[in-house]
C-alpha cells in the first residue's frame, strides 16, 4: 500500500478518476460477472452518445471494430453490441484483443482500409479497457505499477466515406502510420502480462518502457516526417543532423511546423514527459495529455479520444487545424494518425469535459 501511494502522488492522477464499482468493494470483487457490466456501462454508455450526437441509426452501421486488450470473453464485445443494438446481420464486425494501449488508432487503421472497398458505409469504431478484469492483486511492484494507472474509460466514434457527410464531418484522415518494434525482445517484453510467484495475473510495466517509447517514435517518423513536414523544415532537420557532434542525442524534426495540435497518449506523467522533452515541445503542446491524465487518468486506446474533447471543449479546434494523434502500447507498438479539421469543431452535448472544462488547466504539482 505505501507503494502504490508513493506511485499515486507522483502520477499526475487528480482525484476524480473512475473506477469501476466493483473495485469500491472491501475486498474487491473482480470477478467475470462484474468485468462484463463493467464493459456494458462504458461501451454502452460511449454508444449511446454517439448515436444521440450523431442521430445516427444503428442499423446503419456497416463496419464495427472494437478493441479491449486485457479482457475478452465469449461472445466478444462487438458481438455484445450487435445483440444490444441489433445491429444488421451483414454487418462486418472485429474484436481486436491483446494490442495494448495503441489498438484505438490500430482500429481506425481497419476501419479505414473496410471502407476503401465497402462504399457508402458507416463504420464505428469502440475503443476500452477493462479495469476489473486487469486488477492485480498481488504485492509485485512493477504489476503494482498499472493499478495506479490505469482507469475506466472509452470511446465511439463514427468514420464515413459516404459523399453526402463531407460537411457533416468534423475531421479527414489525413494520415495513419505504424509502427511495430517487436523483433526487440527488450521492446518485447516492457508490458507483459504473466502471473507472479504466487500466481496472481497481472501486467508487469519494465524501466525500459521509455527508452522502447522513444525507438519507436524515432522510427515512426522515419515514416511520417516526409508526409507532414514542410521542405523548409526537412532541410533544416537535415543540417542539424549533420553537425549533430553527439551522435547518441535524439536529433528530431521541428513536427510543430506540421501540426497546430498533439494528442500523446496519457499513459502517465513519465511518457507525456518523455515525448515533450524528445520531441520539444512546449507546455501547451502537452496540455490535453497531462490533463487527461489529470482528470481521467490512463484509459488506455481511449485516452487520445478525451484529448481530442478536451481541444474540442476549449474551442481550440479550427478548420484547417492538423493534430497528431500518438498511440502507443506493449508489443512494441507506436501508431501515429494526422487528422485535420473540415470546421470549426465545437464540443458535442456529450463531450465528457462539459461538466469540469473550465477548471482546467491546473497546475500539477508532484
């Protein structure tokens, strides 16, 4: 306990994070009953926003792709929420399991390529995690670690390629690229869920986890970079790298000359930290990452969803606005999408930031 107590004032966590109900018990009662209504209340509860912001039918839905890494029972979660909303029978559906804190942007990439050859489609993507079903109850620190951490959370959001929407729409994909550093078996094995001594199941968080964090990036902007920087700042990068004397310093390009936004992953205080110092960015850049962090906590492939509400709930999403979206996970995985605002993007009714906006920022103190 003095452990976790430690890691929770210095997490950047504020203290009006959700846990689910069964986690308030004494003793908690983690069990698969109460990980299933503790699925129901969020990815329905995300559904139901989206199908009253949107007023979309459900029976238009063509795709569905659902991702929760750590919980997965039969029937799977997008099959829950075709009997739910009884969705049609020729709907194409997937359940992506087991793919970390990255899989939100991993589902926009399927769902992207579905739509490029099933036109006219409505597809929606539902992003989760599961906190009673990851709970661990053991002494080991380093599985200790996402207990801190993580909290409940999700996220639906609708893509279309149908041309009537075009004006309806909030944002374009611009770009989605991914990374995948698997064949490292150090990036391999930096969030690994096994049992301890005792055989409690739990995710076991490695030091490495930065140092993996910050090789991913470096390759996934090997990618990225030409697509978004403009030439003036590719040569500059260039002839920095050139007279760079310290060749063991990251030298990364200027990317605030390619996005006017940047929604990191809130995987905790030291990643939003790690990727501000790596990639320079200043402490506004970072604002809807620590804030998530601060009022939401880490929920997961969710977590990029809530910055985006949150630049949404402070008007600051113009049209023409490019934002980076980065997310990033056990695997090794780094996924970068780039979206850029059709509108001025206004906050829905059902933004989650509605109720508490205007108390943020705040000041974090550790």
């Amino acid at each position: 306990m003095k452990f976790q107590n430690i890691i929770l004032s210095r997490s950047g966590l504020g203290e009006e994070t959700y846990l689910p109900p069964a986690l308030h018990a004494i003793p908690a009662q983690p069990s698969i009953t109460t990980a299933r209504e503790e699925a129901e209340e969020v990815i329905f509860g995300a559904l139901d926003n989206l199908f009253h912001s949107t007023a979309l039918n459900p029976q238009g839905i063509g795709i569905l792709v659902v991702n929760c890494s750590i919980f997965n029972p039969t029937p799977s979660f997008s099959s829950m929420i075709i009997s739910k909303y009884n969705l049609p029978e020729n709907v194409k559906s997937f359940n992506l399991s087991g793919m970390g804190c990255s899989a939100g942007v991993i589902s926009v990439h399927l769902a992207q390529q579905m739509l490029k050859v099933h036109p006219n489609t409505y597809a929606v993507v539902v992003s989760s995690e599961n906190i009673t079903g990851n709970w661990y109850t053991g002494a080991k620190k380093s599985m200790l670690i996402p207990n801190c951490l993580f909290r409940t959370g999700g996220a639906a959001v609708l893509l279309s390629n149908k041309p009537g929407d075009k004006h309806q729409a909030k944002y374009k994909l611009m770009h989605l690229i991914r990374t995948h550093i698997g064949p490292n078996q150090t990036a391999y094995n930096c969030a690994y869920q096994q049992e301890d001594d005792a055989g409690n199941i739990g995710v076991t968080l490695s030091k490495e986890l930065m140092a993996v964090a910050v090789a991913a990036l470096k390759v996934n902007i090997i990618t990225l970079g030409p697509l978004v920087l403009p030439i003036s700042e590719r040569v500059l990068y260039l002839a920095r790298k050139l007279i760079n004397s310290d060749k063991n310093k990251l030298c990364l390009p200027d990317f605030k000359m390619a996005f006017d936004h940047f929604c990191i992953h809130a995987g905790g205080r030291a990643v939003i930290e790690e990727m501000e110092k790596n990639l320079r960015l200043k402490k506004e850049d970072v604002e809807p990452s620590r804030m998530t962090l601060h009022r939401f906590g880490n929920t997961s492939s969710s977590s990029t969803w809530y910055e985006l509400a949150y630049l949404e709930a402070k008007g600051r999403m113009k049209k023409g606005d490019r934002v980076w979206q980065m997310g990033f996970g056990s695997g090794f995985k780094l996924n970068s999408a780039v979206w850029e605002a059709v509108r001025n993007v206004n906050p829905s009714v059902h933004n989650p930031w509605n109720d508490c906006v205007d108390k943020y920022p705040v000041e974090i103190i550790y």
